[in-house]
C-alpha cells in the first residue's frame, strides 16, 4: 500500500481557474491522495465552488476559513491533513498528471524526505515564458550545502509547489504569516533536518502567470514589502551561514548585495530618504560590506559597480536613471 499523500491548495477568489488547478490533481496517476482546499474568505464564488468540486471526488476535502493569506492557508492546511508526505499547489496553477508519482518514485529510490521537480511559467496568452530555474540534465541527490549554495546564487528552486516533502520536516515548524518569500526563510530551516533532496528532469509544475494574483500582485506596497522581506532573509541567512556552512560565506555576501540592489532599484525614490530606517539600514550595510564586496570572488565586476554606485549615492542613481528612462 502505498503511502497518503496531502495536497494542500489555498484558495481565494480565483474561481475562473480553480476547476483546472483541482482535476490536474484528480488526475494523478499516485491515486492515494488526500485534497484540501483552504478557501480563505472568498467573495467571487469560490468558497461554494470549492464545496461543488468535494462532490466530484471523495479525497477533496474543503476547510473555509478569514481571509489570513496563503501562509496561514497553508499552515490550517498542514494542521488538518493525514499524509505521510505533503504537497503545496497555488490554486491558480496546474500540474502534469504524473508528478507526484515521479516524486514519491524519487523519493523511495534516493531515501529521501523531499524530491523537486521543474516547473515552468505561462502567462494569460499562453506563452511559455523564460524558465526561473533549470531542471537537472538527469535526476540526481543534491546535497544540503549545494543546494543552500544554488538558492543563495539564485539558481535554485525555494518553491514548495515543487516538491513533494516527509510530514516530519513540519513538526514544531510552519510557513510564516504575513511575510511575501516565505518560502525560502522555511525551506532553510527544513534543510537542517535532512542530508539533501532529490531533483528530478522535466517540468511537471506549470506556474499560471496571471497578473493581479495572490502571489504576483503588482502594487508599490507590494513590491515594498517583497524587497523588504527579501533584505530581511539575507540577513537571517548570513547569519546562518556563518554558524553552519562556512564555506559559503562568499556566496551569501552575494546573495545579501543582490537582494539589497533589489531594495534599492525598485523602492519608490519618494522613500529613499533619511526618515526611512529600514533605507537607511540598508546603505549602511552596502557602505559598510563595501570593501568585502570589492575583494568577492563570487561577485562579477558588473556586481560591484553596482554596489559601489549604491553605496554611494543610491537616490542620486535612481534619480539618474529615472531622467534616461523618460
């Protein structure tokens, strides 16, 4: 008998595209599946169609809750489901029939706790649109320290949609409420418990680029807060880095210049100004690791003019760039 699997979808007023995201799951070839939909306060509909998709198939299971995000969708998620393994799908994407029978396969063979697999991204017209991450040549075993390195080189996949992970890594943990990239703070934390996780070939996950969604709003307030969660992980994982994996000290210097040239190239310049702590820490962290930065082997010469001419006048290059711009 092979073991149960929880899929666990949030959902909030994405009605138009639920129906395909749940039959891909219907779908799959791994039949022991365990579905919950956690609506969270939908106001289109959704809440009661998530109530007429649990008639179609005996393993949806639907829990309606406030309005708290996807985290917290998720963590009522993880609470409720019976599976030995756990598995995310944002509920406006749609999965290949066999991907988490690929994945249990992957992990059985590997003795694993978690397996990955590629995904792709396709937007409102169909297009396939360039790939985020690159799937393996042939499935292999990465080990935690590598992939800690690709992830912190912005080569590896943090998604959890991807993956297909033992219910153990979750005990005493859940993903963080009210935090935009929170799933690479809690995949971090999950490889601390596990030698490594198997990446298997191909794209099995398809990401629906859909302007306006949960997870790909486009506000300023957005932005703001993806950057600054963003700066927030850095420094967590620099921290981390230098208690556990020495080795990549370099390599997370390069990861906290790229996520704070983030900060700085995409905060309105109205907010770039010395009433601004969270700004203002941020140029004296590019001030102060300036010279580390400079002597970097990870980072390109293009990385540290970057940094440079951000460490020095950063409004004054937006305000540059903004003029060539118009």
């Amino acid at each position: 008998m092979t073991p149960l699997i929880s899929i666990i979808v949030p959902v909030y007023n994405i009605f138009e595209y639920l129906p395909r995201c749940v039959h891909s799951i219907t779908a799959q070839t791994y039949e022991n599946l365990e579905i919950l939909l956690v609506d969270g306060g939908s106001t289109d509909g959704t809440d009661k169609l998530c109530d007429e998709l649990a008639k179609e198939d005996s393993r949806i299971k639907v829990f309606h809750k406030e309005n708290g995000g996807s985290s917290s969708a998720r963590n009522l998620g993880i609470a409720k489901a019976h599976g030995e393994y756990l598995g995310f799908v944002d509920s406006d994407d749609f999965v290949e029939p066999d991907m988490y029978e690929r994945l249990y396969v992957g992990i059985v063979k590997y003795n694993a706790k978690m397996a990955q697999i590629g995904r792709d991204e396709i937007d409102e017209q169909g297009n396939k649109l360039p790939n985020i991450c690159e799937p393996p040549a042939e499935d292999e075993f990465v080990g935690k320290e590598d992939f800690l390195k690709e992830l912190l080189m912005h080569r590896g996949d943090c998604s959890f949609c991807t993956k297909l992970i033992h219910r153990e890594l979750f005990q005493d943990r859940e993903f963080p409420v009210g935090k935009l990239n929170e799933d690479f703070h809690l995949m971090i934390e999950l490889l601390a418990d596990m030698d490594g996780l198997v990446s298997l070939t191909g794209q099995a996950y398809h990401v629906f680029y859909r302007i306006g969604s949960n997870s790909r709003k486009e506000s300023r307030e957005h932005f703001s807060r993806v950057y600054a969660d963003s700066v927030e992980n850095a420094e967590w994982v620099w921290h981390l880095v230098k208690l556990k994996y020495p080795k990549l000290r370099p390599i997370a210097l390069r990861f906290g210049v790229f996520q704070r040239l983030e900060y700085l190239l995409h905060i309105p310049i109205s907010q770039m100004n010395s009433e601004n702590r969270e700004y203002k820490s941020i140029v004296h962290w590019m001030r102060k690791y300036w010279f580390r930065g400079i002597i970097n082997p990870v980072l390109t010469g293009k990385n540290k003019v970057y940094h440079t001419l951000f460490a020095i006048a950063p409004r004054e290059i937006r305000e540059i760039h903004k003029r060539i711009k118009k």
